[in-house]
C-alpha cells in the first residue's frame, strides 16, 4: 500500500498545472507509474490518487450493488470528475477546469498528504480550515474516530 507524509505548496500555471513536489514523488513506489486518478474530494478539495491506490478503491466501487439506489447514488457522486492525468516530463500534473472550480483553486495551493492519496487544497481555505478547528476539538475527534481501532475505510 502506498502511504504519503507531507505538506508542500506549489503554484498553479496559467494552464491549471502544478509541479508535483519532489518529496511526493519520492514517496511513490520504485516501478509506479505517471499515472494517477484526481477526483472531487469529500470537502472542497480534490484527491490525487497514484493508480496503483486508485485500482482496489475502484474494484471496491465496482462491486457494488446496482440494485441497491444508495450504491448508485454513492458510485455517481464518487466518480463525478475522476479524471486519469499523468505527470508530464517536467513531473506536472494538469487540472482539469471542472475541476478546478469545484474546488476553487486559483493559483497558491497546498498538497497534503492523506494516507493513499494527496489531497489538493486552494491555500487560502486550507489555512481557514485550520483556523476554525481548535486543539480541543481535534483533541475529541481523534477520542472519537480512533476509538475503533483503525476500523475505517480508507476512501
């Protein structure tokens, strides 16, 4: 499994692109390739997936029920705008414009590791994402989510 540590921020180019940090980069398995999965995020943000990453996620959502009308709501709104992009030779990523106006970013973002996948945030609501969570109130989430052992799915 692939796992990141690490925030970077970088610049998006008149074109929507954005050199991928070499700390990330790094971080990709020896023998991965160029190509990776981005997708809305479930906050305003968008999730960069390695496809290695991306390939059991997407088996997990392939098997769903297609009777069941919550599967197929879930596997509408989930696969909404993923979009397969491959780094470039100067190791850049396009954005494609859907997506980049659904989460707002302009030009100074912030890639943040989280776990199999690098989330991309405008940098200005990343910063006012921060500022409104207080150490108590993370203090209670993490009582709360990492009670159950790691239980969670990792999407």
């Amino acid at each position: 499994m692939i796992g990141f540590i690490g925030e970077y921020e970088a610049t998006l180019d008149a074109k929507g692109r954005f050199l991928l940090p070499s700390g990330f980069k790094k971080q990709l398995p020896e023998g991965s390739s160029d190509d990776f999965i981005i997708n809305r995020g479930f906050e305003k943000c968008l999730s960069l997936y390695p496809f290695k990453s991306w390939k059991p996620i997407f088996a997990e959502i392939s098997a769903l029920n297609e009777f069941d009308p919550k599967a197929r709501q879930f596997r509408r709104y989930f696969l909404n705008g993923a979009t397969q992009v491959t780094l470039d030779t100067a190791n850049r990523i396009l954005i494609p414009k859907n997506l980049m106006e659904h989460a707002g970013l302009e030009k100074d973002i912030v890639l943040v590791s989280a776990v199999n996948k690098i989330e991309i945030w405008d940098k200005n609501k990343y910063q006012q994402f921060f500022e409104t969570f207080s150490p108590e109130a993370f203090s209670n989430l993490a009582k709360e989510v990492m009670a159950g052992g790691g239980q969670n799915p990792q999407l």
